[in-house]
C-alpha cells in the first residue's frame, strides 16, 4: 500500500513538473525578443544593427514567429558570410548568431545593379563588401579582381587557387562588362582569355607550360601579350624594336 502511495507521489510530482516547465517554455517562446535578446558569435566585426539592416528581422517579435532558416540565408547573402546559424533559445532566452566570415585572398571590385563596389574576394571566388570585411587584420594581398559578378564566380575560383599549387601569380584578373577574361601574370604579363568560361582548366595548363619554355629559353622581357582565346593555338606576341 505504501508502495503505491510513493508511486502515486511521484507521478504527480513529474506531472506538476512537467506542467511546469511547458508553461514556462510556452509564455519564453510567446515572449517577443527585443534588441537585448540578441547575441553575436563568431565574428566583433557585425551589430545588431547590421544584422537588423540586412535581414527581414523586425523587433520587438514573438520568438516563436522568427524564420530562422530564412534569416541565416538573408545574412549569408547580404553579409558575404561563409555561414551563419540563428538559434531560438528559451534559456537563455533570446535569439543567439553564430557567424563564420570569409577570409579575403584577393582585392575586389564588384559590379552590382550597374554600381562598383570595393572589397575583396575569398578562394571560393565570393565577394566580400568592403564595409563587412575584417580590414584590421588583413595582409598584402598580391591579386586585385576587377568587374566581379556572381556568374564569374566559379572561374574566378579556379584561377586563384591554381596559383597556389603552382608556378604562376595573376596580379590582376579582369573581366570585361561583356565578360571577356584578361589575366596579369607577375611575369607573362597580358595573358588574353576570352568569353569561355568552360576552357578555363585547360588554359590555365597551357599558361603554365609556356611559362616554363619562356623561362628555360630566357625571352621574357620580350613579351607583350599571350593571346589562349583558342588553347589549341595560343599566340605570343612580342616587343618590336
């Protein structure tokens, strides 16, 4: 009998609990988050402010009423973020950010709605608005980017990072409005790509091998221009006197 009386106390015990906790859970995910509410991890280099201007966060707002999905894809686009977390916490309670930024390789000019915007650009080949970027701590980047947009961003990747692993350094990328692709290279100097975005693999192969004769046959200071619009027939044009 006594047994069932101690059974019976605990079971009402967990369900006062219980009851408990969903009403407090209940009225903190009602509650509206405010400015204060809020915490940014990750990065000291965005505000509440920042996060508010680019994103369709309106405060105060009922916690349960934040699209948090929707919101980190807001910021990951506007705020050039590799990625970006938005959690609803009941305790503490309020909204917490967990942001990771992009780390610059290059200087970049962007092109955006017809307008040209100062940053930078990572490996993976994003823009980074210069306003959202970490311009303390940066170094001498060797590479500057010029008429940057987003359908440019795959070949712009590969470039920078085929110079890592290899015998080459672009100094300056640039793309035509119309999207014709010039390289700088530290010692080839021009180097003509053209409109193909799909041959790039192989052009970047063959400015690689002509680097090697020209250095081996110790005519650089004769180039003018290297033309691979066609890799199957690049053309080098050189100094007249």
């Amino acid at each position: 009998m006594k047994n069932k009386q101690k059974v019976a106390k605990r079971r009402f015990f967990l369900l006062i609990t219980f009851l408990f906790f969903t009403s407090y859970a209940t009225s903190k995910i009602l509650k509206k988050v405010s400015y204060q509410d809020i915490s940014i991890v990750g990065s000291e280099l965005f505000s509440i402010n920042d996060i508010v201007a680019n994103s369709s966060l309106n405060f105060p707002t009922p916690l349960i009423f934040i699209k948090t999905k929707y919101t980190e894809n807001e910021l990951k686009r506007n705020l050039s973020l590799k990625n970006v977390a938005v959690f609803r916490q009941i305790f503490p309670f309020g909204l917490k950010i967990i942001i990771k930024t992009r780390t610059p390789i290059a200087y970049g000019e962007g092109i955006f709605k017809g307008k040209k915007i100062n940053g930078y650009v990572d490996e993976d080949g994003f823009f980074i608005n210069e306003k959202y970027s970490d311009r303390g701590n940066l170094k001498s980047l060797p590479s500057k980017i010029f008429g940057w947009k987003e359908n440019i961003r795959e070949t712009l990747s590969k470039i920078l990072n085929y110079q890592k692993y290899n015998d080459v350094e672009f100094i300056k990328v640039t793309f035509s409005p119309s999207g014709f692709l010039t390289l700088e290279e530290k010692s080839l100097k021009t180097i003509l790509l053209g409109f193909n975005p799909k041959i790039i693999d192989s052009q970047l192969q063959v400015i690689t091998d002509i680097k090697k004769q020209i250095n081996e046959n110790n005519i650089l200071e004769k180039i003018d221009t290297i033309d691979i619009t066609d890799p199957n027939n690049p053309k080098i044009k050189v100094f007249k006197p």
